[in-house]
C-alpha cells in the first residue's frame, strides 16, 4: 500500500489553496477502493450524491453481498474532528451502522460500535507543504490495518422481526426530520410544490386538523412502508425510486398512490428526501 498512500498524499497537494473539502474526494475514493480490495473480495463502494446543507448524508455507503458494510464521512483538512464526534451528524450514523470512518483526508477514525476504535494518521497538513515527503512506513502499516479492520467488518444482517422494526423506524424517523424540514420550507417560500400538495389534500378531504409535523410522521412511516412491500414483491429485483411503485401490490391502493411521490424526487429540494 506504500506506493497507493504515496499517490494519495501528492494528490492531495496539488493546488491547495484552491481546495474545498470535495476536491479530494475522487482521491480518498481511489485509496478507499485500494483498501477495500486489499481487505478482500465483494466490496462496492458509493459515493453519495453532493452533500447539502442539513442532509448529513454519509459521503460514501460500503456494501458488500447487498448489505450495509458501514459508512465513510469525510472533512477538510484540519477540521476539528474530536468535534465533529460529538456531533449530532456522527450520532446519527451511528443508528444507523456499527462501522463508521470518519477522517479529514490525513488522520482516520474508526468507529466501531458507536465507540472510537482507533485512530491514525498518515501525515500531518505541514507535510503537503514545501517539498514533497514520502510517507512513513510505520503510517502507511498502521493506516492500513486500520483501514483493513473497517474494511473486514461483518456486514450487519437482520434475521429477526425486532431487528427489521428497529431499522425501519431509525430510517423513518430520518425521513420523517427531512420532509418536515422540506414541508415547512414550503409553506413560507411557494405553497404549489408536490410535497406541500400533498400535505393539502390530506388536510382537506381526510383530516381537517392534521398539522404540518403529524402529516410528515405519517407519510414517513407510509414511504418506509411502501418500499418495504416494493421489496417484498420484487422477486428479487433491484428495487430503486424510479421502479418501486410498480411492485407495491395494488390491493394497497394509498400507499401505491403516495409512494408515486418518488417520482418526483429528481427535483433539486428533495435532494435530503431522496
């Protein structure tokens, strides 16, 4: 892995004053890939699509044999990342996975069972400055086995009910946050958007009461539920935004017709939603 790490950190140097903290993504994601073959067969990594503001979308998912092996967020060079632990992004993906690797492209934190694993380092922000240094061999082994540990995590599978409940409401509850945010953004700025539209038809021909917060509840719970019977239905199918309505069975009517509202995702406001 010493060549790899070598290319990694010339990398990052080029044209650093000109940087963002997605500049380097591309490379993080050639080291991630290295790492993730050298730990062994059957791993995928995906890049997300672009963060906005409040998402707090993980960077890149890791999969491997069709479930989650963990989540890699990544930070500018430099940022405070014992802050960013704390934060409420971290906590989140922490209900999501076991297996979460946050790094700020030089230093690497593996944090296993919502608690810091370890962590490592392979250069420091002085290092990409002034004349090119190599990497230090002991760096690139202690790096690399912790990559290699993140990397060789077994993937959490569900084989209870219990478990498929809980997953399903985290992922709900997350919904549910982002389409009352969307919900709310709405209502002030243009009240003749799709999802709003949908809150005013509930509110009118079902529930005259029904607040803003308590119609997102409910359509969480109906999306989460919607593409669940889309999976059940799919004969093994991969099931994406674009197809999942047409396996919802027809006998459940309402949630086949809610669950058109994927359709409409493609939009750029339902960036957090999709």
């Amino acid at each position: 892995m010493k060549d790899v790490f070598e290319k990694y950190l010339l990398s990052l140097r080029e044209d650093r004053d000109d940087k963002t903290e997605l500049s380097d993504r591309g490379a993080l994601e050639i080291l991630l890939n290295k790492a993730a073959e050298a730990a062994g067969p059957g791993i995928r990594i995906i890049h997300e699509a672009k963060k906005v503001p409040g998402s707090g979308a993980p960077d890149f998912k890791v999969m491997k044999a069709a479930m989650i092996l963990g989540y890699v967020e990544d930070k500018t060079i430099s940022e405070n990342l014992d802050q960013v632990l704390k934060s409420e992004q971290i906590a989140r993906y922490k209900a999501l996975s076991n297996n979460i690797l946050l790094t700020d492209y030089l230093e690497f934190i593996w944090i296993k069972d919502a608690k810091v694993n370890r962590r490592e380092r392979i250069a420091f922000p002085d290092d990409l400055e002034g004349k090119s240094k190599k990497p230090r061999e002991d760096r690139v082994k202690a790096v690399s086995d912790l990559l290699r540990g993140f990397f060789s995590t077994t993937p959490e599978g569900i084989g209870r009910a219990q478990q498929l409940a809980l997953a399903l409401a985290t992922r709900s509850h997350f919904l549910r946050d982002f389409l009352d945010r969307e919900l709310r953004r709405q209502e002030m700025e243009h009240r003749e958007a799709r999802l709003y539209g949908l809150y005013q038809i509930f509110r009118d021909q079902v529930f005259h009461e029904l607040a803003l917060g308590e119609f997102a509840d409910a359509f969480a719970q109906m999306l989460a539920y919607g593409l669940f019977l889309a999976k059940l239905n799919s004969n093994g199918e991969v099931i994406t935004l674009a197809n999942a309505r047409q396996f919802v069975p027809g006998s459940f009517r309402l949630i086949r017709e809610l669950v058109q509202f994927l359709d409409d995702l493609s939009a750029q406001e339902y960036v957090e939603i999709r």
